[in-house]
C-alpha cells in the first residue's frame, strides 16, 4: 500500500467520537442513576406515581440525598446520548446513508436526550423539602 492510499483511507475516515465509548458512558451513568439512589435511600425504591400523595411526599423528604444523586446521574446520562445521537447521524450521512430516516434518528434521538435532562431536573426539582412536603410533589412525581 503507497503512501498516498494510506493517507486517503486516512481521510476518509469518518472523524468523531467512539460510538462504543459513548454508548458504555451513557448506560454506566444510566444504571448507575438507578442502582445510587436504591444504595443511598437504603434498599428503597420510588413509589408508584398511582399511589397515595402522602407516600410520595415521605419519600422525597426522607430520601432527598438519593433522589439527587439519581438526578445527577439522570441528567449527566443524558449528554451522552444527545452526543451518541448526533455522531450516529453524521456517520450515516457520512456513509452516504441519504434517507428521511436519518432526520427522524436524529430527531428521535435528540427529543428523547432533552427529555431525559428535563426529566432529571424536574426529579431534582422534587427533592427540595419544601417542594416534597407540598401537594405539588404528587403532580410533578
């Protein structure tokens, strides 16, 4: 192989960030949401939105430190996968992939990274003790 094919393979290579190491990020932060709060809220677990008020509002104020950290890790999940999302599109379009479903993943897949983050913010939101202890606390959970 001369020179000049390497450095034409070379450039032709799509530039970004590892699709594997995104996507291990996204699920450790992920999980890692999940299982935190069970271990920092001692083995417990969020209540059923369907359940009576008064369960949710024990929970978010007993369970303030958990609810946070799950939060943290929550919204930090989900840049990854806005990341993952928009490096997967340039790819394919960097493939030559020329297709409306490109425009629908990377709509998908931006919506659902903003979702997560709004979704951990309004998690974070609830464990406040003043926003727990309120009627509020059922709606916003």
């Amino acid at each position: 192989m001369t020179q000049e094919a390497n450095e034409m393979t070379m450039d032709a290579r799509h530039r970004g960030p590892s699709l594997l190491a995104v996507s291990i990020v996204f699920a450790l932060l992920f999980v890692g949401s999940i299982v935190g709060s069970i271990a920092v809220g001692g083995g417990e677990h969020y209540p059923s939105p369907y359940q009576a008020e008064a369960l949710s509002s024990i929970y978010f104020t007993e369970h303030a430190n958990a609810v946070r950290l799950s939060a943290f890790l929550a919204f930090g999940a989900a840049v990854p996968l806005g990341i993952f999302t928009a490096t997967a599109v340039s790819r394919l379009r960097f493939l030559g992939v020329k297709v409306a479903g490109c425009d629908i993943a990377f709509f998908g897949g931006l919506a659902a990274s903003v979702m997560a983050a709004l979704a951990a913010l309004v998690m974070w939101t609830i464990s406040w003790p003043e926003i727990a202890a309120s009627p509020t606390v059922h709606v916003l959970h």
